[in-house]
DNA sequence: CATAGGATCGCCT
DNA sequence: GGCGATCCTATGT
C-alpha cells in the first residue's frame, strides 16, 4: 500500500516516473487528509539532463534536497507563486526527481474546494503542477519531507500509495517535457508521461 | 547589495 | 493565444 523506500531508490528515474502513474499521492495537513491519482509525471535525470536543476552537478541551498536518498519531497517555488511537488529518487547524492504534473482529485475534494475557492471541481482541476500542490495542500516548506513514512512533521505529511491499479502501456502517452525550451536538446527527451484514464 | 528570470496559472480578448 | 502576477533563488559586483 504505502510505496517502500526501494521503490524510489531504483536507478532508472524514467522507469519511476511511468510507474507513479496510477499511484495516490496523499498529504496531510493540519490532520486533513487529502489525495488524488498520478496521471501526469516528468522525469529529470539529474547531473546530464539541461533541464535538471542539478545539471553537471550543481548544487544550492534548493537542490541540496535533491542531492537525499530517493522518497524525498523537491518542493519549490516557480514564477514567485507555484510550489512544484516533485519525488527525489535513486541513491543519495544522485540528484534525479520527478515532477508531478496533475492529479485526479480522491480524498478530501471539499478540502480541495475551500483550498482553490471554487464550487466544483472541472475536469482540469488537478492538471498541472501548480494546481496538484495547490489542491493538496503542498507548500514550497514541505520540501525535504520524508515520503516513506506517513509521519511527516508535526503539521505535514505526504506520502504516496499502490492501489494496485494496473496501467497497460497502451494507455501511456510519452512526449517531450513542458516549458524546458532552454534544455537544448535535451528538451527534446521524451520524459514526460500521461495516464489517458477513462474520459480523458 | 542588486538584479534577472523561472519545470505556471488564470483572466482577458 | 497573449500577458501580467509575484517572490524566491541564483548569480554577479
């Protein structure tokens, strides 16, 4: 149910980001619970990949969490409003991640609801990584949590969970990532992938 | 210390 | 489809 530590600690961080899809991502907040299905992910394959905050090694106060072991929370904040959630994965000081591109809303929707001030939920109301950290809750201070364990810290918890939904590969889209043009050709990888789930 | 720019979104036309 | 919001982060002096 809750994913282990070896699921994130494998090597091929393109492997990760196709087997997110499907999987709950669940927070808790203050003791409110939330969660929603992973149908949209991206994969940054750390020091080699221009894309990667880590490219050729780069390190800083931010991507320092990236240098952690895999099941950490890379939380950051884009265009001074978006906390972007991603999953740290493989061995300690290799610095690849996974970007959480959107969600089907699960737990917690009216939560969801008060979080955006919306009526009702869209068909879009969890796509996009912007949205996915705003309707869970997900804030850019979460960066560095633990994803292995549900404990989190006092106020903050994610976690990620296999509801044993199997996913065909014929239901996958692979293509290139979103808003990475200056990643060269590297922009070009075809990283990024999408559950095309029932209706959509 | 100053500055430029970003793994986006929502509202406007 | 075009654009402004909004502020942290990284980099340079």
């Amino acid at each position: 149910m809750l994913l282990p530590a070896a699921f994130y600690l494998r090597p091929d961080v393109v492997q990760i980001a196709r087997d997110l899809l499907g999987k709950h991502l669940v927070t808790c907040m203050n003791g409110e619970i939330t969660s929603g299905i992973i149908c949209e992910t991206e994969a940054y394959a750390g020091i080699t990949d221009k894309a990667s905050h880590a490219y050729q090694g780069r390190r800083t106060l931010r991507t320092e969490i990236m240098y952690h072991k895999g099941g950490t929370a890379y939380v950051y904040l884009c265009y001074g409003v978006h906390s972007l959630f991603n999953v740290v994965t493989n061995q300690k000081e290799i610095p690849h991640a996974v970007l959480i591109r959107s969600v089907i809303p699960e737990k917690g929707k009216k939560i969801m609801l008060a979080r955006t001030r919306k009526d009702r939920i869209t068909k879009d109301f969890g796509a996009g990584p912007g949205k996915v950290s705003k309707i869970l809750g997900i804030h850019y201070s979460h960066t560095g949590l633990d994803l292995t364990t549900k404990n989190g810290n006092s106020t903050a918890a994610i976690w990620i969970e296999n509801h044993g939904i199997q996913i065909q590969t014929g239901d996958i889209r692979s293509g290139p990532r979103i808003g990475v043009d200056y990643a060269g050709e590297d922009a070009l990888l075809p990283y990024r992938f999408r559950f095309l789930h029932a209706g959509g």
